[in-house]
C-alpha cells in the first residue's frame, strides 16, 4: 500500500477503515493482531515486541502494545507507554 501514506500494520488498518467505516470492529482487531507492530521507547530505546511479550513483568507474549494495561512502564527505564513510539 506504499504511496498511500500508510507507514505500517496500524496506519493500513486505520486506512482499511477510512475505506469501508462498517467494517466489523472484530475484523480491524484481527488485522490488527496479525501484524504486531513493535514500539521503541524514546527515552531509553528498548523496543517492545509483542510477538515475544514480557514476561518477566507478566506480559504474555503476544499481547500487542495496545492492549497493554494502562500504566504499563518501560521495562528498562520506568517512563511509561505514551514515551513510545512505533519502531521503524
């Protein structure tokens, strides 16, 4: 989809969206998952995959960034989860 100012799994879905707004929400939610897009913290850079989770803080793996509880933090530095930023 390059050229249609899509810059990722997320931005496609959101796009996909614009197209069709009656898409079924479970239908954008599969998309979604199946395309985890991975979140870089800009403090410290430590990168969020959500094919790999985090388990040593209780996140299962495969949980996309987005359904990480509110006021998950930065495993490495503490800041949290609005400092991040899709990894490019």
């Amino acid at each position: 989809m390059s050229g249609l100012g899509c810059t990722g799994p997320t931005s496609h879905v959101r796009h996909l969206a614009s197209l069709w707004p009656g898409l079924n929400s479970r239908v954008l939610e599969l998309l979604r998952t199946q395309n985890p897009m991975k979140y870089e913290c800009a403090a410290c850079g430590y990168v969020y995959d959500p094919e790999a989770g985090d388990p040593e803080n209780g996140v299962e793996p495969g949980t996309p960034f987005e359904n990480l509880p509110h006021g998950s933090v930065c495993p490495e530095c503490g800041i949290g989860k609005d400092m991040f930023e899709p990894a490019g």
